[in-house]
C-alpha cells in the first residue's frame, strides 16, 4: 500500500534511505527449522554491493547484515527475522545542489512532490540502495527454494547493442559470475565491458536487459485472473529500480507470432503425465505454471545520475541550471541487477509455494499440520 | 491471494465461468454520490463483447449488467455496488472432447493440474470471458477519473508485423472506435483486418499489442519501492489474458538508449513548477507519476484455440490425439482487449487516486473528511 | 479495508441492502472438490431468516440462495462461488419519515454523515439484514470444517436478566434448536420467550447474548501477536451488528481470578502429549490453539428500532420530532444471532486451517501440492 | 497475515524475542512532515518499561529506542520510519526447565505444537515484552491524532475484586500516571497497590482491566459491516497479550438493558447538526462513529508465570513434574498494559483517519493532492 511491503504470505517489510543510519527488512513468514546463518545471506548481498568491480560506483559499502531476531542455534524459529546492515560510506554533501533542483529523470521531484519533502542525500529511498533488502530478503526465499528442488539464475544477457546470444541454463549457474558484467557468454561479456566503459569515459550511461529463469517450478503454482503468476512475476519485476519493460516466454516477440507456431503440443513424459513438446509459454499457461522452466527479461534504463552536463530547473530560485552529477554513480545498471531479479523472482515464487500449501507454512521438513513432539527447540532439525 | 479480487481501495471481486450461469462482479470503495447508470457501463461491455464483428467469435452474448446494489435514485451511495451479467449462448458440448486432453498453451492443463478439476465448458474461470467483469469495474473507475479530469484510451498498434505509426491522443480518442481492429491509424487497421482475415482462413491466429495513454494524471501518484506506479501497472496489465509483455516510456527499447538521451531535461511550465522537457520517462520517475501521460504497451499472444490440427495427450486414455478445436473463437485478441486494457488502467489508477487522498474515499464532490448536512439522501447531488 | 470483505485465504465479498434488489455474496478461496449444493447452504440461511416466529420480524422472506458460478456436477471447482439471493418483501414507505431525523442509536446518523447519503429503505446497507450474506459464506466453511473433524454450535445463553445454566455441548448440538429463542436449556428458554414477549407487548426490545463453542480444533492454529485466534475471533464477532462486548475463556471475569487458579496444569493425554487439566484458558493459549475446546460469548445490545415513542433531531427542517418505528423489527437479536455468530467462528476458523497448511488450498482429499491426474474433472470425488 | 504486522494504511511491522538481541519496529505509512524525535517514543516506552516500581518485574531494561530511517532534520519524511530497541538485560538460564516441559496457560506449548520449535529465552516471542514495538509505534500515531485534536486516555479500573469509581476524561488526564498501578482515582489505586502486594508476596499473581477513552474522534470513522470500527478495535484489543474480553460503551451490560433505555435520542448541538442526548453507545453507531466519546474496557488476565509451584508435563522425559517460574515476573498486567492498549487504540484510530481521507497519506499540513513547491526539503514544516 506504501510500498514498503512485498509478499503476501512471505512477508518483507523494508526502511531505509540511502545515505541513513541504516537499512532493514523484516521477513514474516519463513518457516521454522530451515538452517540460516548471515552468511547465507552475505553471499548475495556480496554480489549487489557497491565498489565490487571498475563499472560499478566506487562508495564503499561492506554491506555487512546483521539479524536481530528470528533464528535460534542456527535455526529458524518461525518468528520474524529482523535484519539490519549499516550505512558507512555516506557523503550526502555531493547532492546539495540537487535539493531544490532536481535531477533529470530521477526520482528527485516525484518523491518531493509527493511528500512535498525528501530525503535528499544519495536519493534518499528512492535510491537502489534500497535493493540491499530486497536480496537480503531474497537469500532466504532462495535458500526454501532449494529445499524444494527449485533452482534459478539471471545474467545480464544485453547492454545497449551488445546482445548475448542464448546460453543454457547450466552456463547461467557456471558462468554468469565469471566477470564483472555477470553475462554468462564470456566473448559478449568482454564486448559489454568495452561497450560500458567507453559510455563510463564519456561521463554518461547505458541500459540493458536481465535474463531470469527457473527450474523445478512444479505444476500449479499461481491463481486465475489478478493473482496469476505472470501478474505477480509482473509487479515483483517492474518494481526493480529503473525497469521499462517486463516480458515472460516469447515475450515482446508474441505479437508476430501465429497461434500454430506458438501453441505447444502435448506429449507424455516418463511418468505418463502431459508435458508440452516446446516451451514457447515460457513456463505459465493460463497464468499458473504448467511445470516447464519459466523464464523471462527484464529491461533496465540507463543510469540517470550522470556526469554529463543537463538542464534542470530550481524551484526555489526559479532558475533553470546546468547540473553535473559528481556524486558515485553506476555507468549501467544490470551487473548489480542480476542478484535483485534473483531476489523478486525468488519471492515470488516462494510466496506461491506457501499459498499453495506446497510449503509448510509452519515450519519446513513436515507436513503440513503435523504435530510431532520429537520436533522440539533442544532438536530443531527433528533429529 | 486467490486470484479473484483487484484493487486496494477501489476494490473488485468478480465470479463466473464461460459457460456458467452468470459472470459477476463487486466494486467494493467508490465513493459515494457518483451518477451512475447500468447505461454507462454498457457501453464499455458493448466494446468487449462477443459477436461484435466479423473478426470476433460469433458467440452471441447481449452482456446485459443489471445493477443489484449500491445506488439510489440514479447515485453511488458509497456501498457495493453488485453487478451481475448472464451467460445466454453456452454450448459446452464442443469442449467435451477436450476434458481429459488439454489444448495446447491453453489453461486446460494448468487448472486442472491445479484443482484437480476444472470447469470445463468454454474454459470455465480461465476464460477471456470473465474480462467481462473487469471491464463493468473499470467503466467506474473511468468515470470518477474524468471527473478529475483524467482521460485515458487504448487502441491496437501491432497485429503480426502490421504496426501502425505513432498516433496523437486526440486521434486515439477520436480513430479508435471507427473500425472492427480499433486502430486510431484508419490506413494500418485495413492492412491489420486483412492479416486477420487471412489467418482465420487459414484455421490459424495471430498475436498482437495494444497501445495505452493517461492524460491528466497528477504529480505524485504511487507508492515508493513495491507499490511504485509502475509495479502495480504492470501486475494489473500481466493480469490481461495472453499477456506475455509488459512496457511503459521507452519499454524494453530502453535497453539501448544512453543515460543522456533518455534522460529529460527539466524546465518550467507556465505556472513556475518544473516540468520535464520530453517524456521518454512515460509518465513515471522513482515509480511515481510526474504530471506527463502516462504511456505503454501491452503485447497479447495469438489465441491458443484454433481450428488447425494440433497433439494433444489424454490422459485419461493415456494416448496422443489430434484435435481442432472447432468452438467459436477470436482469431486475434486486441481488438476485444481494448477495452480491458483501459479499464485495467482505470482501475490502477483510480486506486492510487484514492490512496493517495485526492479522491474522497466517502463521497465525491467533498474535501476529505467534511462533514456537511446538506448533503443528504434526498440531495444526494449536493444541490 | 472498505467493510465489504472478510477473511485472508477463505474471502467473502457481500454486497446488497435491506430494501435493495438482491443479497449477494462471493466465496473465493474455496478448495475444490467439496460436495456442495444450494440445499447446504439453505439450511442455515432458514435458521436467521426473518418471520420464522412469533419474537421475530415479521417480512416474509424465503431468503432462497441461488448459487451462480464455483460449481460442477455438484462439487465445487476452486473458482469463486457466486451466491444471490433477492429481497422480496421490502416496504420501503414505512421509512421516509427517517430518512433526515435519524432514529435513535441506529447507523441512520453515521451513514449519512460519512457518506453524504445512504440507502434509507430498511436500515439500507446497516440493515443486519446483510448478515444472511455471511450465513451463506459460513455454511460452506462448516462444511469444510466438518471434514476435518472441526464441529462448532451457538445458542443464546442469555436474554435481559435471564441466564442460562451451562450446558454440555452433546446439549448444544441437540436442544438449542428445540424452541424459537435457540436456548439449549429448555426451561430457560421458556422464561425467555415470556420476558421477550413482555417487552414486546410494550413496544420496547430487550438485549441478550450468545454463547459459542468449537470442538476438534487442533493445536497451533492462529498466529504470534496481531493475527493471534482470539484477536481475529475478536474482529470476527465485533463485526456481528449490535455487538458491544466479546469475551473467550472466562472472559470478563478474569480479571478476578488469581493466576494460581486461572492457570491450567499441564498432564499427559493418552497418546502421551500434553494436554492442560482443565480449559479456564478458552482453548487458546498465547495467541493459538490448544486443542481444548474454544469457547466464549457474545453481547448484542437491544433492537434499536422500536415502536415506543422516541425523540430525534431532522436536520432538514432543524426541528425535534417525536417518532415511533413503525416498520417489522425483532424484539431481540439473539435467536436469529446464532448462525451468524457461528458463520463468523466457521469463517474464521476455517481461514486459519488454511492459512496453516492444514487445509489444502487447491483441493480437499489431497495433501497440499499433490499433482494426481486420476483426479480430475469427470471423477472429482477422485474415486 | 502471520501475525506480525498491524494496521492497512498506518502499518506497523515488527520483530524481536523477549530474550534475543533487539526488538524492532518499522512503520510505514507515516505522513512527512510530522515533527518526531526518540524523546516523543521514549516517553511511552517508559510508562511500558519494567523494572518501574515494586509491582513490575524487575528485569532493567532501559528500552532506548534508536530511529533508524524516516527522519531528516526532525522531521518525518513519509519514508518507514525503522526502530530499533536492543535487549540489555536478558537472563535466559531460568528458562531452561520450561524447554520441554511447558509453563501452565503460557504460549511455551502451543508455539513448540505450531513452529515445532520455539525460542524459549523467557518466552521469546510470545513474550508481552514484544508490545514494546506496539507502543513505540503507537507514539507516533498519538502525536499525528493530536494534530487533529484527538486525545486518548487508559487508566486501570479494576485488579482483582477492587474497582475504581467512573472518572471524568479530564481525571484520566492528569491522574492516571499519579500512582504504580496506574489508576486515576487515588483512593482505590491504593487498594489496589495492598492487593496487588499480597498476591505477590504469595507468589501469585492477579488479572485486572483497562478502562480507555478517545475524545474528539471526528463524525464518519469506520466502514460498513466487517470493517467497523468495533470490529476493528476488537481485533486491536484482543491482540493485547492476555485479554481474554473486549467491550465498548455498555460493553456485556447491554444484554441486560432494554432499547428504549439503552437508545441515545436525538438533539441539535450548538451548530445545529444532530447530537446524541447520551453516550450509551459508547461512540459508535452501525459500526461508524458519533462524534461522541469513544470508551471501553480491555481484561487481561492474571499473569501466567507465578513462582507458586505448579504442574506441568515434560514431553522429552514424559513425566510430569512440579514446576515454579523463577524468572523476573510482573504479579499484575493492567499498570504496564495501560500504554499498551492506548498504544492499539491510536494505531486503530490514525488508520481509519488515513483511511477517510481526514489525514493526507501523503503529508502533513495540507490538504490531500495539493502540490506545493514552497513545501520542500529546505522547508519541512512549510513556514
């Protein structure tokens, strides 16, 4: 409703601004008994991080989360798991000028008009800072996820013209980590890198897309109509800081396609069950999941904080003025954005799960509504 | 959560089947004192329904809505307003054959997979009829935004590799309704009619997409981070059926374009508040609206139900079949989703209207929270 | 959020007013697979219908439900069931007087200052009339919870000054239908007949109470802190009209009891589990279920229209009036209170069995997430 | 959902166990603009906090609370506003008899039955000291209700048999904090106080109840049917750890009253709009609020850990043994919960405000929708 909330039985609820004290994010919902430690979480709150590599903002942010609540001998209890990680490399004073004349196409005037104030420093909470609580957040959904078999991975698969070719989703779990730009294809990573810095020298720069996919959905997650997979897949990634665009299966490319080429058949598959020959649905049929692997892209703009020179206009002295944004900016988004599209896409589905009573709402390892008193605090891994 | 309600404040739940008794719908958080009619909804739902051309199916729905509750000598009264349309010309028996092998790419399998069964007639609750509902809460939602001086309209830009130019607003308002494709563009709706014909001669479909545009919106919709503008938009138009793609502002061609050249500068408008100099944002920054239109696209996939041979797998007799489904169908979908389109836009919008505290949640025509006796129940216009 | 909507996973939407058209109500968030036909539902709407005694209204209602979607061969799908049932016997006239001089303690006043307007016929949406909207929802909830061995009974404990003895819950289920006030204790019921009918002759009304009981509730349904079963319970029964006081265990007299004596002992049952000595504790323990029977009651003040002589203030003429209501009103609410009190303890209890995975969302029969293709939709009983 | 989240506009999020690292809180949907400092919290946390006087438990815990985000230069940004309150004096070793052998009527059973586990450090989550985030965030809604004139008040009326006379609002005011038990009639707090002493000193502990009150709680609050405001305070209520009964106005009275005595009639204030001659109705009317003083009462049980020995089931050993509770305990509830239950009672309140549109979601000072570029961050309070 304020935004600051995601998830319906899987809950996370979110503070923070970008140069604050703190951010936070409070998950309700995760079962009992799943083994959880911060280094869990660390790991992919290591690959968002600030200063992580030349084409990403120099501030530095150890990120470091600490949980507050939640968690007992290295287990969840079931109860909500508070976290904190600490703002260190704040320096607010970079965007002073930028307090009454905002900065083009940034949230800077939204945010202002709305609550006719704004934390001003660092984008306040309009900035993707705000994104370290969604992966964290997101580590733990991932980490349910797995219990269940379902596994998933984004690369960045295009920057500005630079196209990756498509790669299997095995190179996505092996690859997509191997360079700077997280792009599974190792030839185009190296071209997205030129391609980023050339824009990085220029003091401007570039879009570019996410691939995302998942595998070991099982049949039947999503409701009909407004709670469908897609929607809520629809609303998890158009929610990603500087995303235009959202596409499942075929995508965009649906529009030229004809109902013969697209429908995929029926056959059987070992286990007698029907399973489509093709997968041009991209894993949703009738907006629940039909069992194949659901995959997608997400297209992120340009970073609109730029050294380059812009007009904007100062409300308070009713001037228009030339604006260089010197503050430490990202020349592309996408590289820092694989783990957030990893995150939603995890919430999403983990939230299903629970919804469809896959997941144990209680607590994980039994099922649902078991009552067993060897499961017990001095044995929480029912032992 | 179960798929069947929209909205936060201006909340719609819907019921209904394609073959069943009767399609329903609630709108629950219109404010009170709102003219309203069973006349201004139909006009919409006479824009949706079936048989309507010769490029739609020829089922034969009048989609008459009879009003059941919530208004009172021609006004809102600020309760639900209880809507109900009758299902008259189902004829279940041509989905027979389908029970037990699914149509490929359809719902068939999903939902049965699912429940465990499945309405089986038409589609049952995964048919596109049940927009019907969607389009009777949106025609609402339309006019209490025009009283705020909020217009919006759709109209169909792509139909195969038919795509039309760009078209001014006025054009959109004035050209779309005049032929069967709702194209504004009246040159491309020829050629867009021509590609449709073609494929249906040919017992196939095709895909295609839909343009969509707000005027009037004001600065400071939506809600920071989950809530953004863009998020709840793009969970609302995933919604529509056969929707694989979702873009607002520069969509997914963003992905190619540098930080300076999408970014809009900003400069005053004629009252002194800054205003941005182009709008390849669309209408959103930071997730909420900046004054601009509000613009985007929808891409819907070809119709999965074709008269064309296609495999299925029973699973019932456990062997492979071909099937045509010879049912009554759409061989392209924009032309009817047009009308979704807008009122799934409608709908976003007038929730975050009321969110937000510009609409009176109680009544129309009032400041927020004024309490004035005269207006009463025999002066429910305030006059 | 806007009134018109109840519960979390199992969700009611109910529209319609006293004098309106029709009565309707949606049930989204039924599993599919349950055996369900109009005559379950009837049952329980002819124990709240009006004109069913002499110490009720006397409109003539049938109260038939008529169910719209949610149906197949008898069995519901999963999809929303759509229930109607029309108002036949409304006299609006009797009410114009009203319409501006509020009647004393009724919502006349506070619909018609919130929203500028009301529906004046009958009480409109404020009409406890509605409540057969609920009743309808909690028939189908009963059913789902009898399956699992959940069985839940009201009757009225208490009328005015007269009080019933406890009575065993076999006596809840077998006398409290045996008179017309729905005492379970039949000599109290006649002492109440008498005093209501007294009060009655006298043109006044009378207050009383209903106690409830649930037995087969298995541990651990409900949730830490907010969403606690007895919070919800508490939002649940302060909803039923006139309520003004909910109490579970010993209620208001806790407050006199010492923790030594109000505090149950804990001994083992025969399958070894703990179980509590006595149940002083209401069956809810920190907020979730014992396993011990859930009991409590529920106060609802006296009918406010009554036919004695009252003053009020029209604020259209400015003037005091005397005024009588002259229209058909029960002399007491709580004979026809109890299906309604026990539809919100079935609807409540039933959105916690699903929310704690003990029911399967999907479908009953199944464990939660269970793909079975011999369940489907020519054999939804799964045999 | 999962119980750890209160309110739909106003909305509150927490986490934290009695004897974990910190409590935390985070409120979202706080208006900018909003004048907040830790010292306006902490004045609540220390009418909450034990270690207060000889009637509370003696754990010191100085309940600091820290803001993390939603604040700049004093003011709220309309950001969530994350809290956070460390645990300094947690001594969990006293606890660990009860791991496997549950305290009479305490959440340790039913919590280990759901989760299967539970955090059993002096109740972890179950544990009243949780409502330390109720209060913080309470806070923050008195001081926006304030703002609109809307003042709240809890005193303690009644511990054990001993119960205060009626006092007028203006008492409750000014001497309600007079005294340890919180009671604003002098005389019978110190009846109270000896009676609360010799259960203690017995080591027994005794229930009592909350008398609260809202004064100038505008005409209009509260929605139809579920969404009552009744309803909607009996869910606040309940949530109050140990409540087992919830009343307003007549509260369980009113089953004794007859409707001519009990109905408020109807004159004209001095600005001529209706007015209510009494209050019999406790300040709601059709579930929507008079304009009258809203009142009522909350019972809280005797607290449940008492050094008298009692029996309890060990399920690890399957003996059953005599157990004392040696912990820190307070021997009565209703001193500590007074802020507790005030704290639920402004959260309620500042929601339906929200909700109404009264308070502009968006900022403080304006009315809702104005766009006003002299309200900037240069100039929060817009002076």
């Amino acid at each position: 409703m304020n935004g600051n909330r995601f998830g319906r039985l899987f809950q996370v609820t979110t503070f923070g601004e970008s140069h604050g004290e703190a951010m936070g994010c409070t998950v309700s919902g995760c079962p009992a008994g799943l083994e959880l430690s911060e280094e869990d979480i660390q790991a992919d709150l290591d690959r968002r991080k600030p200063g992580q590599s030349m084409i990403t903002t120099s501030r530095g942010e150890p990120d470091d989360v600490s949980i507050k609540s939640g968690i007992q001998d290295g287990y969840t209890t079931g109860t909500p798991i508070g976290m904190v990680i600490q703002n260190k490399d704040a320096r607010s004073g970079k965007y002073e000028p930028f307090i009454t004349a905002p900065r083009p196409s940034h949230g800077d005037f939204t945010y202002s008009a709305k609550f006719g104030t704004r934390n001003w420093g660092g984008g306040g909470r309009s900035s993707a800072r705000e994104t370290v609580n969604w992966v964290a957040a997101g580590a733990i959904a991932k980490k349910l996820l797995a219990r269940e078999g379902i596994e998933l991975k984004a690369h960045v698969n295009q920057i500005g013209d630079v196209e990756a070719p498509e790669v299997s989703f095995e190179d996505l779990l092996e690859h997509s980590e191997d360079n700077d730009v997280r792009c599974a294809h190792p030839e185009t990573a190296a071209e997205m890198q030129e391609l980023i810095e050339e824009y990085q020298e220029e003091g401007d720069s570039i879009g570019g897309s996410i691939y995302f996919e998942a595998r070991g959905v099982p049949v039947g997650l999503g409701a009909p109509r407004f709670d469908s997979l897609s929607a809520r897949l629809g609303q998890a990634m158009m929610a990603v800081p500087a995303t235009t665009a959202f596409e499942f299966g075929l995508g965009r490319e649906a529009r030229e396609w004809t109902g013969k080429d697209r429908n995929d058949d029926w056959e059987f598959d070992d286990a007698g069950n029907p399973t489509p020959v093709e997968n041009d649905h991209g894993g949703i049929q009738g907006g629940i999941s039909s069992g194949e692997p659901i995959y997608g892209e997400v297209t992120l703009h340009a970073p609109t904080s730029i050294p380059k020179s812009q007009q904007t206009a100062d409300w308070e002295t009713g001037e228009l003025t030339e604006e260089q944004v010197i503050g430490r900016h990202d020349p592309v988004l996408p590289p820092r954005g694989v783990p957030v599209v990893e995150a939603m896409l995890a919430l999403t589905l983990v939230d299903f799960m629970l919804l469809s009573g896959r997941l144990n709402p209680d607590r994980v390892d039994d099922q649902p509504g078991e009552y067993d008193t060897d499961y017990h605090p001095s044995n929480p891994n029912n032992e």
